[in-house]
C-alpha cells in the first residue's frame, strides 16, 4: 500500500477551452481540452498510476476490495469517477437516470455527482432543474414549442460553491465556468437540447429526449447546503456534499493537514491551487494544482504540507 499519482485522461468535447492547457500544464495534441478525468476506472478512460510498483498501470488493474475499503462492499464496483471541466461554452441540456430508473439491460448507469466551482467568469450561471413544478405533459409542450428553455431554474455560481445534482434533475454547465465533479462511476447521459450544434462530423448531436422524460425529476428542486466545518490555524475543512457513493470536502492547507485511510475507504486528493507535498510513512509525493493521488484503504495515517486547496473524497 502506498500513495498512487495518477495520470489523467483528457476529452476534447466541443465546448472545451484551453484552462486545462495553459494554467494547470495538461499535455495534448488538441488545441482545446473539455475535461481531465483524474480519477477514473471507467473504461471510456481509465487513470493511470505513474509512481511506485504499479507505475504504468491502469488503477482499475491493480484496484483490489482492500484497496476500496470495507465502506465500498456493497458496490459491484469503484463507486465514483472525478474530472475536472472547463467549459468554455454552454454545455447541453442533460439529464441522468438514478439507479432505479437507468435500464441496465441497454447497459444505462445511475449517475449522482456534485459541482464544486473552482473558477468561473463574472456573471456566470448553471442550470439547475426548474423555476417551479411542472408536469411531464407541459414539458413536453414545451419541448414541442421551443419554450423549454425558458421554465429551467438559472443560479448565478461563485468559486468557491458547491452544488449537488441528484440524478434526475434536469441541468447543465454553461460558459464561463471551470469546476471539479464527483460523480457516479458512470457515462450515462441523456441530452435535451444541445443548442443546434454540430459535432467534428458536421452532423448535429444526439438527443435522448424520449429517454429523459423518463427519468425527469418534474418539481422544483433547491440547492442544498451541506453543514460540517472546521478551522484550525495550519487548516480548514469544509463538507461540500454527501450522499451513499461518496464524501466530498474542501481542505485548505495554511501549512499542514494530518488525515488517515483506515479500513474503510480509500481517500483521493485533487489539488486545485497551490503547491505541496503529501507523505505517508517514507512514501512521499509532491502536489501541484491539476494533480490527483489516490491513497488505498489501510494505508494509515498521512499529512499533507504546504499552502494548497484540495479536494477530498472518500465513502462514508
């Protein structure tokens, strides 16, 4: 057991911008970089381990139950997938299914995540559900006649927020906006309205329409605030969100942070801004903003140290 850095895979979906680029030195041969999945065991792009034993392997070879931790027993698999996004313009309007409504035969996959904004542009916003109930008979009115749009809940964002999307509610992230997402170990999407845009192929995207109406959440839905902080004078930690597939904290270090991966659970850190080092036993790996470890179950205590913004995940 030891602390895994990993290596992340990059997606060049057409309303990406060069963030990931220029400010956090991701590589590419694309000239735009939509998002960076920095810790992922999903086949559609899977983290790669660059130190130690396990250097140049897939995480989702060398991931064992031990290494999840006792907390992740009752998943069939490792529960969460994190990416960092930039949006350099709107994204579509999507939906997810939750576990109880996605079709696993046509191999559909729950997805819950959570938005945690690290950046954004004056004046940015995100959609987030609708401005009041609504049945699915008027939104598919409103789908009809091109109203849709103007009956969804719009939330002007500041860095520093976080916002909880179950699955089910109808959102998306516009432009301006540069966040980390927890989400569900899964790439279940189903697209509303993608703005009459057209992809590398000249043709205009898929929609799933038929699919989302399925799986809507039709009332009006509030942000939710999660309640758990402390401040001590080498740090702070802030609780973000919370659900069954994942514990989702800021931590901003003044000079030092001491945590533990126990039995239980795993525990990721993504640094956002800043620079450090984080140390378990003799095991030592250095941080910079853009960069994702991943520390086993068991591994015992650790402590990160410099002056740094991180995001910590683990299961509870």
């Amino acid at each position: 057991m030891y602390i895994f850095k990993l290596d992340s895979v990059l997606k060049d979906y057409l309303w990406g911008g060069d963030r990931l680029l220029k400010k956090y030195g991701f590589k590419s041969d694309k000239e735009i970089a939509a998002e960076a999945w920095v810790l992922s065991c999903h086949k559609d792009g899977p983290s790669v381990v660059v130190n130690g034993d396990f250097a140049g392997k897939e995480l989702r070879e060398v991931l064992t139950s031990e290494m999840m931790g006792t907390n992740c027993a009752k998943f069939d698999k490792f529960p969460i997938l994190t990416k960092l996004i930039d949006a350099k313009d709107n994204l579509s309007l999507q939906v997810h299914p939750s576990d109880e409504t996605a079709d696993k035969d046509a191999g559909e996959e729950g997805k819950t995540e959570s938005w945690y904004i690290a950046d954004c542009d004056e004046g940015a916003e995100l959609i987030y559900g609708f401005k009041n109930d609504i049945t699915k008979e008027d939104f598919i009115e409103s789908v009809n006649n091109g109203t849709f749009i103007d009956k969804v809940n719009r939330v002007k964002v500041k860095k520093g927020e976080c916002y909880h999307i179950e699955a089910g509610t109808l959102h998306a992230i516009c432009k301006g906006i540069f966040l980390v997402e927890v989400q569900q170990n899964s790439n279940t999407t189903f697209r509303v309205y993608d703005y009459d845009r057209v992809g590398a192929d000249g043709k205009k995207r898929e929609l799933h329409v038929e699919k989302a109406l399925k799986v809507i959440n039709y009332n009006k839905q509030e942000t939710v605030e999660f309640s758990g902080e402390e401040n001590t004078e080498n740090y702070s930690k802030k609780l973000l969100s919370e659900c069954e597939f994942y514990n989702f904290s800021e931590v901003k270090t003044h000079s030092s942070y001491e945590g533990e991966a126990d039995e239980k659970s795993f525990v990721s850190f993504v640094c956002i801004e800043g620079e450090g080092k984080i140390k378990c036993d003799e095991n030592e790996v250095s941080l910079k903003a853009g960069d994702c470890v991943f520390i086993p179950a068991k591994t015992g205590k650790f402590i990160l140290n410099g002056e740094m913004t991180l995001l910590e995940t683990r299961v509870d």
